[in-house]
C-alpha cells in the first residue's frame, strides 16, 4: 500500500541527497582539473548552465513520475551511477600539480 511506498521514496531520497555533496564537490574540482586553463571559465559556465536547468527540469520531470516511483528512484540510481563512472573514468586524465 501507501505505506509501503511512501517509505521507498523516504530512504530513496535520504539515499539520493546523502551522496550529492560528495558527488557535486568531486565532480566540481576533477571538471576543473581536466579542461584547459584557456577554457577553464567558459566550461564551469556551461557546467553551471545544464546544472541550473537540471535544477529547474528534474523537480518538474520527478513530479510528474509521482504514480512511477520505481521509475523515477531507477533514474535518479542511475544518472547517480552515471556520473560516479565517469567520474572514475577522468582520473586517468588528471593534470600534476604546478609549482
């Protein structure tokens, strides 16, 4: 019943918002390390500009996926599992540190 999948949707989303953080912090400091320093500044503005409409897309997406919960908690694993891969995918491409 309800109860059932309003608790899903609980701990999906404690789940969800419990690795953001740690996820968008990575993610913000590898973008900057693996684009060059000439377009370092026009790439975090186009990085900034599809989050900002992510931001405004998802919770309108998300809503109306309110009927398919396992639908929308299947997506958000799965763009979370997205970026987690390519996230371990770019390390190879770090650049060292100058002095």
């Amino acid at each position: 019943g309800y109860e059932w999948e309003l608790t899903a949707f609980i701990i999906g989303v404690f789940l969800q918002l419990l690795g953001l953080p740690f996820v968008a912090v990575s993610q913000v400091s590898l973008f900057s390390k693996v684009t060059a320093e000439k377009t370092q500044g026009f790439s975090q503005g186009v990085r900034r500009s599809v989050g900002g409409l992510a931001t405004i897309l998802g919770p309108l997406w998300a809503g109306g996926l309110t009927n398919h919960l396992y639908l929308m908690l299947g997506m958000m694993l799965t763009l979370l599992i997205m970026i987690t891969v390519m996230t371990m995918l770019s390390y190879e491409q770090l650049l060292e540190p100058r002095e």
